[in-house]
C-alpha cells in the first residue's frame, strides 16, 4: 500500500519514536552533535518505517527503537546524482551512525521471523 496512507506520522524527539537521535536534536538548548529532526511515517503494524533524517551536526549516531532486529537501508544521493544504497542489520534498542550533507532517507522493517 502506498506508504502516504501509513497512519503514524512522528518525529523522532517523541517517546513513541521507532527511530531516535541518541544525543538530542541539534538546536535545543545544550544539544550540539546529532541530527536537526528526524520525520516518520510507520505503518499501523509497529513494525516498519520510513524517515527523513536532516540537518544538525556529525557525529548522527541514531537508536533502532523497534521491538525487533531490523533491516536498514540508508538512502542517499551521490555527487552524479544517482542513487545509493547502504544496508544494515541493527538489533532492537542497538545505534548505528549515518553521515549526510543535507539528509537521509531511512527505511526499516523488523527481519522476517
């Protein structure tokens, strides 16, 4: 289904967030590492999401907050303007850092059982 009808629309500065920055948000007050905002689409599930991460400063190290292992894929655009992908396995409640110029498109599904 097209992901526009996912019925969760959150950023990651909220507890229920399935993809959180581990230092804070870049611009709140004392936060200087880590992402500017983080904006999440998941499915009615729980299990899977979409999200745009931007803005802020490196390092980004981010925390997989669904209740499983998840599959990753970081999304981004090369120089040449075409598309490359980076895939990750991370365990539930495990971070993983990313690294971008203006952001990330990240997608994540919890691994088939």
């Amino acid at each position: 289904p097209d992901v526009m009808e996912w019925p969760v629309l959150t950023h990651g500065g909220r507890d229920d967030a399935p993809l959180r920055s581990t230092t804070g948000y870049f611009g709140d007050v004392g936060v200087e590492r880590g992402p500017a905002r983080i904006n999440i689409t998941a499915h009615a599930s729980g299990r899977k999401y979409v999200a745009v991460v931007s803005g802020g400063r490196a390092p980004r190290e981010l925390r997989n907050h669904l209740p499983c292992t998840a599959d990753i894929t970081l999304v981004h655009a090369q120089p040449d303007e075409t598309i490359a992908q980076q895939r990750l396995t991370i365990g539930a409640g495990e971070t993983f850092s990313i690294d971008y110029r203006v952001g990330r498109l990240v997608l994540s599904q919890c691994q088939s059982q």
